[in-house]
C-alpha cells in the first residue's frame, strides 16, 4: 500500500530566502522574508537602475508622495502596486510571472532581473 504525503500548498511557495515576485498584472509579492528584511513598512518607495536592470524597494513612511502601500497578500506574502512603474521603465513581459531571490544592499531590497528567476508566480 503507497505510503501517501499530504501535498501543503504553503511549503511549494514558501522559501528560506527572501523572494519577490513580479505578477503579470504588475503586482510585487514579497514572502515574509523580504518584507521582514525591509523591517515590516507600511508602504515603500520603488527605485530602478537601467544599465543593471536592477529593481530597489525601500521602506517608506505612507505619507511620502512616492510611496506605494504595502497590503497583506496571502498568508505569507505581502502586496505592493508595481504596474505604473514597470510600464514607465519599459521593464519587459519576460520579467513578470516570476520569482526572484532578493538581497539587502544597505537599506534597499534589491531584485536582479538578471538571475535566472524561479517560474511560477503567474498571476
């Protein structure tokens, strides 16, 4: 008789590493992780650089002209607004669907575009 596993939904999306997905409809999704790593703000502010195709999050107080709210996604991700500003940067379609390991660089969380990113986040 098959010794059956019961498949948990949260461990297929849950990583040890600060991850961000950039959705198809323009929506970042941060795990626990990277929203922790930007010490839990209720909004950010969004920084690209173009030659590096590197994207930068900062925690931002709400009342910032700049700053996108932060809302709870799921049980363990958490939302922020990205389609103004990937359109405005011209970040293309092949970025999106995606899961990218984030890092800290002082206190911006960095997302390379760069890396071979994690399929999957389709949305």
């Amino acid at each position: 008789m098959p010794k059956f596993e019961k498949f948990r939904r949260s461990k297929a999306t849950s990583a040890s590493v600060p991850m961000v997905s950039v959705h198809l409809r323009g929506i970042f999704a941060l795990n626990d992780l990277a929203y922790e790593a930007l010490d839990k703000p209720d909004a950010i502010e969004l920084f690209y650089d173009k030659d590096e195709r590197v994207i930068g999050m900062k925690g931002a107080p709400r009342s910032s002209p700049d700053a996108y709210a932060v809302r709870r996604g799921t049980a363990h991700s958490f939302q922020v607004e990205g389609r103004t500003f990937l359109k405005f940067y011209g970040i293309p379609q092949e970025a999106t669907g995606r899961r990218y390991v984030a890092e800290m660089d002082d206190d911006i969380l960095t997302i390379d575009l760069n890396q071979e990113p994690s399929e999957g986040t389709g949305e």
